[in-house]
C-alpha cells in the first residue's frame, strides 16, 4: 500500500509535468498526463485494497476479502477517515457470520467513523438492530431498525427489516 502522501506527492508531479508539456506544444501528452492525474487523487480517496476486499464480497470470498484487508498494516495513519469506516464496515461483515461481539464492535466503530453512502449507514445498523436482537435488548434494536428504515432510501432493505420486526415480536 502506497502512503497517501505518496498518492498526493505523484498528483502534484503529473499536474506539473503535464503543464511543462503544455507549455512545450506537446499538447496531446499535457492532456494526457493531467488526466491521468485522475488516477492517484482517486486512489487517495478510495483505498486500492478496500475497493478490491469489496470486490471478493461481492463473489462471497471472505477469505479474499480478508486476505486484501490484511494488507493494511496501519489503518489509523494509512487511511482518511471514511477508509477507517469502510475498513472497520467490511471486517464486521466478515465477523458478523461468527463471532457477534467483534462485529458489533466494528460496526460501531464504523458509524463512529462514517460511512460515505447511505446504503453501507443502513446495512450497518441493521446488523447492530440484529445483534442486538440476539442479545434481547428489544429498545436498542428498535431504534437502529427505525434509522435503517430512514436510510433505506431504495427499499432494498424492507424485507430484511420487516423479517426482523417480525422476530421481535415473538421475543
């Protein structure tokens, strides 16, 4: 993993060389290199190991996933707050299939920090509302299944929320 002044430090290097080649009527390679500088501002932004740990979620490899997030050695310095949250996010999704209390914990951790879309805010707090469910505190599971519901904006959560509610009930 590169350090994010690294990331910034290449930015600043391509914006200036592509203005040096402006400035040499090379203006197909000046075009070029400053949208190429797209590249690292991205990257300091959307962690290179993150976007590929979300990728093996997305084919159900957790083992991939977790292979991608452990090569973030430092997530306090080598991520930007929101990276700190999706990290903290993708690891409770991995434990929540297995041991419940780290992954509260990490859920938690990642609402703390934030979540840049509404949809990862809602999915966090709708396994907060279910680990609280197992654990029979039937007010707190409440509130964060009414935050889901609010951050739901699409709907692709209901029916895991009104199966929840249903659960609730029989409690």
């Amino acid at each position: 993993m590169y350090p994010k002044i690294l990331k910034l430090i290449l930015a600043a290097i391509l914006v200036i060389t592509g203005v040096w080649q402006f400035t040499e009527s090379n203006i197909g390679n000046g075009i070029f290199l400053i949208i190429l500088t797209i590249v690292p501002v991205f990257l300091y932004y959307k962690n290179e190991f993150i976007l590929l740990a979300f990728l093996k979620l997305r084919k159900q490899d957790f083992a991939g996933a977790q292979k991608w997030l452990s090569k973030i050695k430092n997530p306090e310095s080598a991520l930007v707050r929101k990276q700190q949250g999706y990290f903290n996010y993708l690891h409770g999704i991995m434990l929540s299939q297995t041991n419940l209390t780290q992954a509260e914990r990490y859920f938690k951790k990642a609402i703390e920090l934030g979540l840049s879309m509404d949809m990862d805010l809602a999915v966090a707090k709708l396994n907060l509302a279910g680990v609280a469910l197992t654990r029979r505190r039937k007010l707190e599971a409440t509130n964060l299944l009414n935050e889901a519901k609010k951050l739901d904006k699409q709907g692709m959560l209901k029916e895991q929320i009104t199966m929840m509610k249903e659960q609730m009930k029989k409690i």
